[in-house]
C-alpha cells in the first residue's frame, strides 16, 4: 500500500498549513508580547527614576518638625487610644510575625498569608495617612481608603501612552495583581516602620528615666512606674520614722517597705498613661531626628525598589 503523501492526500496537506500557519502566529504573539515587555521596562524604569527623584522633597515636606506637627494632627482621636494598646500587644505582634515567617520559610505560604491578615495589631490614623502620601503623593499610584479614594496611576498612564506600546497591551499587562500586593506591603513596612519607632522611643525614655533618677532598669513605663512606687513609699516611710532620717534610711535599708495597692496602681497608671501620650506623638521629635540622619530616605527608596 503506498504511503500517503501531501499530493495524494489534500485533507493532509491542508492540515499541514494551517499547523504551520497557526505556529507562526504563535511565535509572533510570543515576540511581540516579549517586545512590548520590554518595552514596559524601559518605561518602568524612567518612572521609578522619576519617583526616586521626588523622595528628598517628599521627605522634607513631611518628615520636617513642620511636616511631622502637621501629620499628627491625624493622632488627635482613637489613635489615643489605638497606640497604646498596640504597645500592649506589641509582643504577641511580634511572636505572629516570626510564626509567619517561620512558616514560608517551611514553605507552607497559606499558613504565612493567614498569620499575616491576622496580626493583632490596630492601624493608626497617622500610619494610614503615611501609607496614603507615599501611595498617592510619592509614587502616585491608586490607593482606597474610608471616605477617601486615588485612582491615578501614574506608572500604568506612563506606559500606556508610550507610541511603543499603545494598543498593543492592557492595563493588566502593566502592573498585575501580585505586584501591586508587593508594592502595598512594601509601603504597609514603611509605615510599620514609625510604629517601631515609637515603641522604641518610648523603652529609651523609660530606660533613660529609670537609669539616670530611680538607678534601676526600667524597660518601659509600667516598670517605671512600679519601681517609683516602691522608692515613694521609701522615702515617705523613711521620712515618718519616729528615730529620725538617719536610723530609718538603715532600718528601711535593711527592711524595704512595700507600695500600698492604692500607690502602686496610681502611680504605675500614671506613667502608662504618659507613656502612651509620648508614644502617640513620639513621631513629632522621632519623624525630623530619622530625616536627619536619611533613614527615611533610605527606606523610601526601598518601597519604591519593589516596584522592580
């Protein structure tokens, strides 16, 4: 029987063309998918260029004493209230984000996204308003927020109207999903960055307090406030002993005296409450010392990194 051949089989040479047909359409979407994507990187690029060069006067308009008395303007409300519980919870905080990272590390990713959604932790109206200037003044891309809403996209219009490119891919092809998540998370570490800030400022002042006035370690400020509990009552017992200051400082040398209840819990609610106050507006003196020194303009030029 002979072998069947394009000449004796059209059906089969027809096949054939279209087969071959349909690859070379396929290789062309492929080369001018490819070349359009290269295209949106060399934009890209010009871009984020441009928004690096924005940082230094984004920094100064907002980090400045002026910028930073004008941010915190955004503390006066819940933030009261929002600060110092998350000081509270700052080490169950912690605890969850080692928990995550531990986890996508063992590569178990839905278990790390989880304890990452579910962080005990309040944002504050301060952080939420750092979050919408970097995203809407700095990198001017799309950001919701309650009662207020950005939808220019700076990168995707820079793309899109490039002669190169326009027509020839959609708004989707220009930043997708993952990548606008990488970037808000990135901007969410900024802004978790200055919560930081504050906790730390405020363990140094207690430290610094507790050093330098009581002579003890007091690594924050309900420490702090028991440990001045306990030299009040000192000094006051001290001071009412009938055999004079001299034998009551060795007798209660020897025999410490106690905090009454009623002390201890005023004067250890006292500095809690201070310390909170100081925590919430903390970034007024902590925001300009950080502009100083460039770490905001370093951790800044890292958000905008992950847009690479």
């Amino acid at each position: 029987m002979p072998a069947l051949s394009a000449s004796t089989n059209p059906s089969f040479a027809q096949s054939r063309t279209r087969a071959g047909a349909a690859g070379t359409y396929l290789l062309g979407m492929q080369s001018q998918r490819a070349w359009a994507q290269a295209v949106v990187r060399d934009v890209a690029r010009r871009y984020l260029a441009s928004r690096r060069e924005c940082v230094d006067a984004f920094v100064d308009r907002h980090f400045s004493l002026t910028g930073a008395l004008r941010l915190h303007r955004q503390a006066i409300g819940w933030d009261l209230l929002r600060v110092p519980a998350n000081l509270l919870l700052s080490p169950v905080t912690l605890a969850v984000s080692v928990a995550s990272r531990i986890a996508a590390r063992l590569g178990l990713a839905r278990t790390a996204a989880w304890l990452d959604r579910h962080r005990p932790f309040f944002v504050t109206a301060v952080a939420r308003e750092v979050l919408w200037l970097v995203t809407t003044e700095l990198l001017q891309l799309p950001c919701v927020q309650p009662r207020r809403t950005y939808t220019e996209d700076a990168l995707a219009d820079a793309i899109l109207s490039d002669p190169r490119v326009a027509g020839r891919i959609c708004i989707g092809d220009v930043l997708p999903a993952e990548a606008r998540a990488r970037i808000a998370a990135a901007i969410s570490g900024y802004a978790g960055t200055r919560a930081a800030t504050a906790e730390i400022a405020t363990g140094s002042i207690a430290a610094g307090i507790g050093g330098l006035w009581v002579k003890h370690a007091t690594p924050g400020m309900v420490t702090l406030g028991s440990v001045v509990a306990s030299m009040l009552a000192q000094q006051a017992a001290i001071a009412a002993f009938p055999l004079g200051v001299g034998l009551g400082t060795w007798w209660y040398g020897m025999y410490p005296v106690a905090p009454s209840a009623a002390l201890l819990t005023t004067t250890t609610g006292a500095f809690a409450v201070a310390g909170a106050l100081f925590a919430v507006f903390s970034g007024i003196v902590t925001d300009p010392l950080q502009r100083l020194i460039g770490l905001h303009r370093r951790r800044l030029l890292r958000v905008i990194g992950a847009l690479d």
